[in-house]
C-alpha cells in the first residue's frame, strides 16, 4: 500500500518491487499491456488491448492513477 496516497509520483518502493518482479510470471502476459499494482508487486489486469486493460481496471474498482501501465514485450522482432 503507498504511504503517500496523495501523492501521484511512484515511490520508492515501486521501484525496489518492479524489478524483483518474476519473470517467468511476466512472460505469461507477452504481448499484452499489464496494469501493475501502484507497489510493483502485482499484476492487477492484463489485456491485449490497451482500451480494454483500461476498461477492466474501471471495472474492478481501481483508480487509474494508482495503478503502473506497462506493455509486455512478446519478444518478437522483425530485422529489415
């Protein structure tokens, strides 16, 4: 839980979790956008659509500027 609640930069702790983050368990959502909880220790929601993602964030309650959007690479690369 942020101990700053009005406050609408990531703290510290974001960035000590994120990074800690699994990454087998974030290579389950390749090629996808994930909303990541406001401490980086959770994946809240995950769509392939942006839109959508947002959607299902509203849905469940949550409050858009509480919540990190970040997309996952499927690792996929076309080389011209």
């Amino acid at each position: 839980m942020n101990s700053r609640p009005d406050d609408s930069w990531l703290g510290p702790e974001f960035f000590a979790n994120r990074p800690k983050f699994p990454e087998e368990e974030l290579l389950k959502y390749a090629g996808q956008h994930v909303a990541f909880s406001w401490d980086g220790t959770r994946i809240l929601a995950a769509d392939p659509d942006e839109k959508t993602l947002f959607d299902k964030v509203l849905a469940a309650g949550l409050d858009l500027s509480r919540v990190v959007f970040e997309y996952v690479d499927d690792g996929r690369y076309s080389h011209i």
